[in-house]
C-alpha cells in the first residue's frame, strides 16, 4: 500500500451545517448538542495517569500503562474503551495512532466520565491544553511535568509538520536523481 494511499486528514467541521460529507471509512455522528462532529474510528489507544481524583500524582506518566481502544474522537475529545476504571477528573497523557500515519504521543486529556459497559469502561476524555493544568495542579506540581505535554491540536500539528518535511525530503531525492 503506497503511503498516499494511507493519509487521512481529520479536521473540524462546525455542526450548524445542513449537510456533512464523511468520506469512508469513517461513520459520523451528529449531535446537535455538540460543538465538534465526531468521527467514529477503532483505533488502539494507551494512556497513564498523571494526576487522580485522590491527588495522587506521576508528574512523568509513571503510573502502570491502561490500555484500550478509541471508539470515536472529535476536535474536544475521545471516547475510549479500557478495562480499567478511570474516575471523572482524572488527567491522563495518550498515545494513540490516527490512521496508521503517525503516533500521537503526550497527548493530554481530563477524564470527563466513567460508564461501567459490561466487563469493559467507556471513558469520554477532554483533550485539554498545558494552561488548563494551571487550574488543576499546584505551581510546584506545574514545575515537574515535562516540557513535551502538549494538546491534541498541537500534536496534529506536530505530526502534519513532519509528514511535510519528509515529503519534502522525498521529493527533493527524486530531483536529484531525476537530473542524474
């Protein structure tokens, strides 16, 4: 499969639109009541905790790995399948693949609810930003994170700025080669 073939742009598309087009293999859901669309995806996911609802705190992501598979993922979040609980108000870091392009790693996220579906949890996560942590975390706590948190729009950022340099790349070796 060529890599063309794999690319998949993601991006927001304001719900106030009569008519939405979802190219495949995406199912989208619409829900007047939100301010993205989503895109309903299965993807594998993992994430650690880095500070819970008791106040304990891994400022490195330390804690054990929970992993799990997202369910669907819009521009303000993911819902995500685990075995594990979460409990609402936990900060959580992500790594997790959109379209078998490139990972998304130290993705931060704010647990937003925890529904026991059988033997497995469905967690809804709010990508949220550093600043937002000012609000949550002590100064010192601040202090002690690593500097490559980022949100989930940086990071797709990040992954779009190095999929165009390697294009770059690419290109720039086949003119070479071209003027041999």
């Amino acid at each position: 499969m060529s890599q063309k073939s794999k690319i998949r742009f993601i991006h927001d598309v304001p719900t106030t639109e009569t008519d939405i087009v979802v190219q495949r293999p995406f199912k989208l859901e619409r829900d007047e009541m939100r301010r993205f669309v989503r895109l309903e995806i299965t993807s594998p996911m993992s994430l650690n905790k880095i500070r819970d609802t008791a106040g304990n705190f891994w400022p490195q992501g330390d804690r054990h790995t929970i992993h799990g598979h997202i369910l669907n993922i819009s521009g303000g979040g993911v819902l995500v399948e685990v075995d594990q609980q979460l409990d609402e108000g936990d900060v959580v870091i992500m790594r997790f693949t959109l379209q078998d392009v490139e990972n998304l790693d130290w993705v931060l996220g704010l647990v937003k609810r925890s529904d026991l579906d059988e033997s497995s949890y469905l967690v809804g996560i709010e990508f949220i930003t550093r600043e937002a942590l000012v609000d949550l975390f002590t100064r010192a706590q601040m202090d002690l994170l690593p500097a490559h948190l980022h949100d989930f729009n940086e990071g797709v950022r990040m992954m779009l700025n190095k999929y165009i340099r390697s294009q770059r790349r690419i290109a720039a070796s086949g003119n070479n080669h071209g003027s041999r």
